[in-house]
C-alpha cells in the first residue's frame, strides 16, 4: 500500500494591486457585463483545484462587496510593496494539507479553468517541479502566471517582497515545465487593453 500522499492544490487569485494605470479599480471593471472578479473566481471555482484564496489589498472593501460571501479573502496588509509582498503574505496562510500553490492574476481575463486544470495536470505528473505558463507579451517570450509553486519552493516565495513577483524565482529554478498558454498574454492593465479585449470577443461571436 502507497504511503504518497496525493497533491493538494490551492490556488492564490491576486487581485490586490492600485490599478494605476487603469485609473480606478480594474478589478470592478466589467467585460461582457460581469465584473473580472467575478470572472477570474469563476474559472479557479470550476478548476479542479482543491481550494483557493482572493488575495487583496487597494480599494478592498468595494472590492470585497463584488465577492459571495463563500469565497476565501485575504487581505494582504503588504499590497503596496508589490505583487511579491502580496505572494509573501499569502503564502504564510496557506492551508496546512497545500502541497502545491497555483498563482494566478485577476487582470488576466482569458484565463478560465481549462487552462488552470492543464496547469494542475501537468504539475501531479511532475510533483517537485515548477509549472508555468509560456508566452509572448509585447514582442517577448515569458515564463510566468499562471504558475505552480510545490512546497519546497514556499520558503522563497515567503521572502518576496518586490513588485517582480516569482518571475526570478521562475528564472533561477533547476526543475520548471513551461506549458505554451497563449490565453496568459492577455491581460488588462488600461482601459484600452479593456476595449481590446471586448472587441476580440464581439469578433470571434461574428465567425
């Protein structure tokens, strides 16, 4: 008989930025009527992760208010350091059975639970290692969210502290599979990109 413990994932939604560029609460803001906080908790609910986590910071209570009351919130008391403050103060709640972490970003609108479920997939086949998406993102090949963490990687997600995120820790690690997720090169950070991104869905409605 098996002593392995099978792998729990908990999944850590980030939506705790200023959304400066946006110039009000992007989090709030609506595609196809549905706020994308709404949208991004949909798609970790109906993952095949086992929990998850919203993790905020700025503008938190009209943020809170668009969130049902079933959902896990922390609020992230170090926000305004960046988004590796954010991670750190989340990976110190994680629940005790979290043998890996997925960390994904509200802003990343395409991000649904199929590309979460490839994410989780790929990482029970490969337990000890890394797992992040691969992209392009203004003319650039990136490595990055959505990203599996397993646990002997917590200890330096828990000394983050710069607005960076885990791109480094991505970067230095021995042990990563990068999966091809075209859909993590959209993200919202304008109210333009917003525009964008409607626009792209009212076309493929067309076809």
């Amino acid at each position: 008989m098996s002593n392995v413990q099978a792998p729990y994932f908990h999944g850590l939604l980030l939506a705790a930025g200023a959304s400066r560029r946006f110039g009000q609460a992007k989090q709030l803001a609506k595609l196809n009527g549905q706020s994308l906080i709404r949208l991004a908790i949909e798609g970790f609910s109906n993952s095949n992760l086992h929990s998850f986590t919203v993790v905020l910071g700025a503008n938190s209570e009209a943020i809170r208010n668009e969130i049902d009351d079933k959902v896990n919130i922390l609020f992230a008391e170090n926000w305004h350091y960046g988004m590796g403050a954010s991670i750190a103060d989340s990976i110190q709640k994680l629940p005790e059975a979290c043998s890996h972490v997925l960390i994904g970003l509200a802003d990343q609108v395409a991000i649904r639970e199929k590309q979460c479920n490839l994410l989780i997939e790929r990482a029970t086949k490969h337990p000890s290692c890394i797992v992040a998406s691969r992209f392009h993102h203004a003319g650039k090949e990136r490595i990055g969210a959505p990203a599996i963490f397993p646990r002997s990687i917590f200890p330096d997600l828990a000394t983050l502290r710069a607005d960076k995120g885990a791109k480094d820790i991505i970067a230095n690690a021995v042990d990563v599979i990068e999966v091809d997720m075209a859909e993590a090169s959209i993200d919202v950070d304008t109210p333009s990109d917003l525009l964008q991104v409607q626009a792209s869905l009212e076309a493929k409605k067309r076809v």
